[in-house]
C-alpha cells in the first residue's frame, strides 16, 4: 500500500514538472520517466517473483527487432532523403534561433549603455555600506543583496547588474 502511494505522489511530481516544463525539454521528460517506470515495473516484478514471462516477451521481440531492422536498412537509401531534410531543418532552426539569441544580447548591452554611470555615493547608497567599509563589508553587503534580488530567485537582471556594478566600483575605489 505505502509502495502505492509513493508511485502516485512520484506521478503527480511527475505530471507537475512535465505541465510546467518548456515544449523543447518535454521529450526528454517523458523519455525520462518511461525508462524509470520500466525500472519500477522490474523492481516490482522482480520483488513479487513475476519476472519470468519479461524474459520470455524479450526472447520474442528481439528477433522480431532484427528483421524489422534489415527490413529498415534495405529501405534506408529510400529514407536517406527524408532524414537528411529533417536534419537540414533542424539545423536550419539553431541557426535562426541562435541569431535571435544573438540579437536579443545586442539590445541588452544597448541598453546597458543607455544606463546612467554609477557614482560612488549611488553604489555605497545600493549596498547601504559607509564610506569607510571594509573590503568584507561591501562583499558581505553585496552577497546579501544579490542573495534577494539575483534573477534565479525571483529579481531581475537590471538589479543585480546594479547590485555587481555598485560592488565592482566599491572594490576599484579601495583598491586605488
């Protein structure tokens, strides 16, 4: 019964995870959890002494397997085509992807530099240090700021640019 519940919670996980994943990550979840629930199913199989007759349905398979296999490479100068167009658009798909990456990181640094320079006293008011602290004491100020405000934790990119720009010019200051 506990063993029950624990499946269920894991496939509730699971379909959770799955919803909320990106389209181009779904594959490699349901691949994922496939291959973990033949494992589950081995285990469980194994534990009640039924594993048996999954020896005799891979004894079966495998040799169906090999005849649709040379049936598939006699057939393969036919589907050469077919695979070397999906390929062609798949690359073709990187690319477009990989200039609007490229694309979107201009405008970024564009607007970086439409961002005002930070004075001294602005980067000292950020990481609310004093004009005489210590080297530690900006670290320690900008670890406890970024620890709020980095992007992975719910902030934003312009923040924690912020946050790093005020402690870079802090640690420049004292370091001249």
């Amino acid at each position: 019964m506990i063993l029950l519940i624990a499946v269920g919670i894991f496939a509730w996980l699971a379909i959770q995870q799955f919803k909320y994943s990106p389209p181009e990550r779904r594959r490699k979840l349901l691949v994922q959890y496939v291959l973990i629930a033949l494992a589950v199913a081995a285990v469980l199989l194994a534990v009640t002494g039924r594993l048996h007759w999954v020896g005799a349905a891979v004894a079966v398979v495998l040799p169906m397997l090999n005849r649709l296999w040379r049936t598939f490479g006699r057939h393969l100068p036919w589907i050469a085509p077919l695979i070397a167009k999906r390929a062609q658009a798949k690359a073709e798909k990187d690319k477009a992807r990989h200039s609007d990456r490229e694309h979107q990181e201009k405008e970024e640094k564009s607007q970086r530099a439409n961002e005002p320079q930070l004075t001294v006293a602005e980067a000292r008011k950020i990481l609310s240090v004093s004009a005489n602290a210590s080297k530690d004491e900006i670290i320690g100020a900008h670890r406890r700021l970024i620890q709020k405000f980095h992007p992975d934790r719910g902030g934003n990119d312009y923040l924690a640019s912020r946050i790093n720009a005020a402690k870079a010019l802090l640690l420049k200051q004292l370091d001249q």
